[in-house]
C-alpha cells in the first residue's frame, strides 16, 4: 500500500495556495472503489468521485492520464489544476491528509456533482 512513487510529484507542504481538492476516481463496478468512498465519509474528508464509466468521469481520467490505470486512484489536486500527489491507497490518502489537516471536519464528505455530471453518472 504505497503511492506509485513513478507518478507521483509531492510539492513542499505549503507549496500550493488555497485548498486543494480529493479526486478519487473508480467505478461502480470496482469494490474496492466503493470501499475506497467510504472510508474517505467515515473520515470526514470531503472529496469528489469520478465514475470512469461514464464520459464525463473517463473524460477527467483522460486529462490526468488515468484511461489505463488501476482502480481507485486518488489523486490530491491544487487550485491551479496541478497534482500534488497521487495515491492508490486510500488509507495512504487518508493519512497524508489528516497529517497536513488540508480540511476541516465541518466540510461536506462529498462534493456533489453539477447537474450535467450528476445525469451522465446514470
């Protein structure tokens, strides 16, 4: 359980202004995406959720160069776009997020979709 050290780039700690967002991206069909989902509400960690098998969560997979990957991959992203690190550990992301307090436990778990993402995840 280690992050794919190849792909991923960590910034300093404080490398990134504002806060970042948790893109878990996994499938309906994978449990391990769904147990992955889970953990991050029962931690509080607020988090957005791309289906890879609909074309709006493979289109974001695409722009990260995830079409291939494994299942989950969550991937700590700043305001500008840039990856700051990427796991496939969810207890990994968990972790690294706790230690650096990136959220606060009053945010909402999960960051609902808008209207367009919400109809093409059905």
């Amino acid at each position: 359980m280690f992050a794919d050290m190849e792909t991923t780039r960590i910034m300093r700690d404080n490398a990134f202004s504002g806060v970042p967002i948790l893109k878990l991206f996994g499938s309906s069909t994978c449990p391990k995406c769904s147990d992955a989902r889970s953990r991050l509400q029962q931690h509080k960690i607020p988090f957005k959720y791309f289906n890879v098998s609909n074309a709006k969560g493979l289109a974001e997979a695409a722009y990260y160069g995830l079409v291939n990957a494994q299942l989950p991959v969550l991937l700590l992203v700043g305001e500008d776009g840039e990856v700051i690190m990427r796991f496939r550990a969810v207890m990994q992301a968990i972790s690294e997020i706790e230690r650096r307090s990136l959220f606060s436990q009053d945010k909402q778990m999960e960051i609902p979709l808008s209207e367009d993402e919400a109809a093409s995840t059905v």
